[in-house]
C-alpha cells in the first residue's frame, strides 16, 4: 500500500504549515484544506523536547502533507498548535504510509 486508504479520509482540516521564526514570531505557510481521518481522543504524548503534554486530537494525513510540529491546524472550527508529527513510512511494505500528527 501506498497511502492511506480513500475511503478512511472521511474528514477535513486546515493546515498552516510552520516556515520559521521572523522578526514579529512564528511564520506560516498559506492555508491548504486536507482530506484526513480525526481521532478526538485525550492521550499522553512527548512533545519535541521530550516532556509529556496532553493530546486532545490525532490526525491522520496522507505521507505527502507537510505539517511539522508548530503548524497551525484547524479541526473541528477550533484551531489548535501540532505537538507531535510522525511519518508512518513502511518503506515498501503493505501498509497505510501516513503522517500521524497529534495536536494540543
């Protein structure tokens, strides 16, 4: 398998990917809206520097969606900062390749 199945992006969110730091904060790359599967469930998660933070949702989006962790994404109508954001990469495997990205 390649990608996640069609049939499981059953949602939507928009995603800001974060470019860096400028002179007035963070910055961020133009809105793009992204077929997706949300899974609001509160979980446990370490966060870039290896502290434990409180997860309210976790999205999966197809490998090619660029969201790194500081990315603004809107889910729900609530817009909320990535805490975490793994590549699911089976390298040739069969299975669902997927970027699994949990946010506050």
């Amino acid at each position: 398998m390649s990608d996640l199945p069609a049939f499981l992006l059953r949602h939507t969110v928009t995603v800001e990917a974060l470019t860096g730091e400028g002179p007035y904060g963070p910055e961020y790359d133009d809105a793009t809206t992204v077929r997706c599967f949300v899974d609001d469930k509160r979980r446990l998660v370490r966060d870039a520097t290896g502290g434990q933070v409180v997860s309210e949702t976790t999205v999966y989006m197809p490998l090619s969606t660029t969201c790194p962790v500081g990315s603004r994404v809107t889910v729900n109508g609530r817009t909320t900062t990535v805490l975490v954001s793994a590549r699911r990469d089976g390298g040739g495997l069969p299975t669902p390749d997927h970027l699994e990205v949990a946010l506050q």
